[in-house]
C-alpha cells in the first residue's frame, strides 16, 4: 500500500510539460465532471497514524475511489521526466519527421 500511495503522489506531482514549454503538467490528468467522487474524496484521505506514508481507512466510505485509483496506476509503469537535453532530442526528432521526405514531391 505505502508504494502505491508513492506512485499516486508521483503521477500528481507536477512536471515540465513536453508540449508547452514553461508550463507544468501532472502524468495523470482528471476530466472535469467524469470521476466526480474521486475528485472529491481524493483530498479528503488523511494519513494514517501509524505509518504517515500509508493512508488511514477511516472514513471507510471516501477510500474506495482513491483506492482504485492507486491500484490503476499501480498497474502502469511511472513516465519519467525528461531532461532539458531529452527534450530538446525529442523536438528534433519531430521536426525531421515533419520535413517532407523528397523535395521534388513536398511528400
């Protein structure tokens, strides 16, 4: 449980986005309106008080949507941040993909 609790809070934490430079986006996005109890009871948890990196069960009734949460990403291998340099490849891998192949053709 405490790993996966450490997952959840890696995927919500803010990192560089690799689209819009200078912006911060979280590995997990939620769509507004689609999971509503999760977004609300999701900052509700409380840490447990005898372990502070687990959560406590109680409310009982609030866990079930953080819970599968967690047990969601669990299943998912964590996307790692990129360095300056790994994005500044990845911009050039995507400009010479949009470089037509032939110039007489524009294809």
């Amino acid at each position: 449980r405490v790993e996966g609790w450490r997952v959840v809070r890696d995927y919500l934490e803010p990192i560089p986005d690799p689209v819009n430079e200078g912006e911060t986006i979280a590995r997990v996005m939620f769509f507004e309106n689609a999971i509503r109890r999760l977004t609300a009871h999701l900052p509700l948890l409380q840490h447990d008080d005898n372990n502070p990196d687990d959560v406590a069960n109680d409310p009982h009734e609030i866990t079930h949507g953080p819970d599968s949460l967690r047990y969601f990403l669990m299943s998912r291998p964590p996307i790692k941040s990129l360095t300056e340099k790994q994005r500044e490849k990845q911009r050039e891998r995507k400009e010479d993909r949009a470089k037509p192949l032939y110039q007489s053709t524009g294809y």
